[in-house]
C-alpha cells in the first residue's frame, strides 16, 4: 500500500493557471489506499503530527494558517472538521461558518466579514464555507449582475495576496462529491431524527442547480488557485479517504515551514529551580 507522505499534496492541487473539469475528477479516487486498519493508523499519525505542528506554529508566533473549506450540500465539511481538525488545539484555532450575511455585513464590502475572521500569527481558522460563497450563490441565482460577481475573482485574488503578504498560509479544500453520493447523504438525513435539523426542502432547489454550481466551482478553482493560495479538489465520496487527504496536505504544507523554536531570553544553564 502507498505511503502519503505528502504525495497527495501533488495529486489533488490545481496547478494555477491550469483549465478544470469537474468531470475529470472522480469523486471516488483513492489513490490505491484501501480502507483497513493500516489507513486508521496513519490517520492518527497524521493528527499526531498536526497537533505537534501546531504547537511549533504558536510558539514561533510568525505565521498563521488559513484553512478554507467548500462543498456542495452534505459534501462533508462538518464530518471533516470533527475528525481532522480534531488534531489543533481548540485554544490556538477558531471555525467560522459564513452563512447570509448580516444586516451589519451587508452593508460593508463583500470582504468585510471576512477580513475579521483571518487568524492571529501563531493561531489557526477554519473556514467553513467562505468568501467563495460571494462567487456561487449570487451567480446561480441571479441576485446581482454579472458585471458585479464576475470582479470578484481578482478582487479575491487581492485579499489572499495580502494575507499571504502577511504571513497568513492559505490552504483552500474542495471537497468534490458526486450527485449520487450528495443523494445518499441527504436521505439520511431524511431518515435519521437525529439528522433531521440537517436538512432543509431548500436543498433540494438548490440540487437541481448542480450543473450551475459546478460550473461556478470551476470558474473558481480556474481564476482563483494561485502559488499562495493554492486550490486542491479532494475526492470526498469516501469520507475516510477525505481525511486522509486533507490531513496529509496539512501536515507536508506545515512541515515545509521548517518551523523553529524561537530561541529564550535567558540562558536556561545559568538557572537552578531551589
């Protein structure tokens, strides 16, 4: 069986200025892992090591790491963050979910809300859902001009230049499902009262508009994957592969860090603790 060891990093990145189609991407690749207890135990390895990383980023206090998630509807992103990110800290990271924006947002620039959510050096957040929403819902449905959404590409190009600019490492994540597994995924909720809060008849609309978000999303991962912000499409119709995938990229990005212990103010040999 393959090691990850970072390869995933390679396999799943869309290259920036490259042309995508969704329908090049199986939604089931597993890059010849099987599921077994082996696949278990680099995972836990995997969030061993993230916690470490973590640790090494919040002590140097220079950087901090972005981590933007997006999928279609039951694509994942919850059952992603319970398993993955599981690994940080809670003390030195944040989730934010973006959903419709405020009155108070709505009256400020579509960035606005966005901008004050971005990590402290040494912390971590997570975005589920993000300023992306501003390039798919508006779009789909029509609800402004496209003169107006269709500058939203650069404009966001911008915001994560200066992030980066600022020390802020970006990791964006779309995790790609199939319409037939996003099926499986909303019955059970249909079925399960405990899941039931999950699901709303407006899921359903907005299913029918598959063919328009995918096109959205490509639009997206096309004009928006950049060497500073990179896109990676991660097969999301296996979960345990998902987290596999998503938490190998996050350790080989946090490792190529080369992260340092910063240095004490005192000479630690010259004390003695009576």
């Amino acid at each position: 069986m393959p090691k990850p060891d970072g390869k995933l990093s390679k396999r799943f990145l869309i290259k920036p200025g490259s042309s995508v189609s969704l329908s090049d991407h199986d939604t089931e690749d597993t890059a010849g892992w099987r599921r077994d207890g082996e696949v278990d135990l680099i995972l836990r390895q995997s969030l061993s090591r993230i916690e470490q990383l973590q640790y090494l980023l919040f002590a140097e206090h220079r950087r901090s790491l972005l981590i933007v998630l997006q999928a279609m509807d039951a694509g994942g992103k919850d059952g992603l963050i319970r398993h993955v990110m599981s690994g940080f800290n809670p003390q030195g990271c944040s989730v934010t979910s973006f959903k419709v924006p405020t009155t108070e947002e709505a009256e400020h620039d579509f960035l606005w809300r966005i901008h004050h959510r971005i990590p402290r050096l040494g912390e971590i957040g997570i975005f589920n859902r993000s300023h992306y929403e501003d390039l798919l819902v508006p779009r789909v449905h029509g609800l402004v001009p496209r003169e107006v959404w269709s500058r939203r590409y650069e404009a966001i190009n911008e915001f994560e230049r200066h992030l980066a600019e600022s020390s802020v490492i970006i990791l964006k994540f779309f995790l790609h499902i199939s319409r037939k597994e996003q099926k499986v995924r909303l019955q059970a909720r249909l079925e399960d009262p405990s899941r039931n809060w999950k699901f709303s008849p407006g899921d359903l609309e907005e299913r029918k508009l598959w063919p328009a978000y995918m096109k959205a999303y490509e639009d997206i991962l096309e004009r928006c994957s950049t060497p500073h912000a990179p896109w990676y499409v991660i097969p999301a119709d296996r979960k345990w592969f998902r987290n596999l995938a998503v938490a190998d990229i996050i350790v080989a990005r946090l490792k190529s860090l080369k992260m340092k212990f910063p240095p004490p103010a005192y000479d630690p040999k010259s004390l003695k603790i009576s």
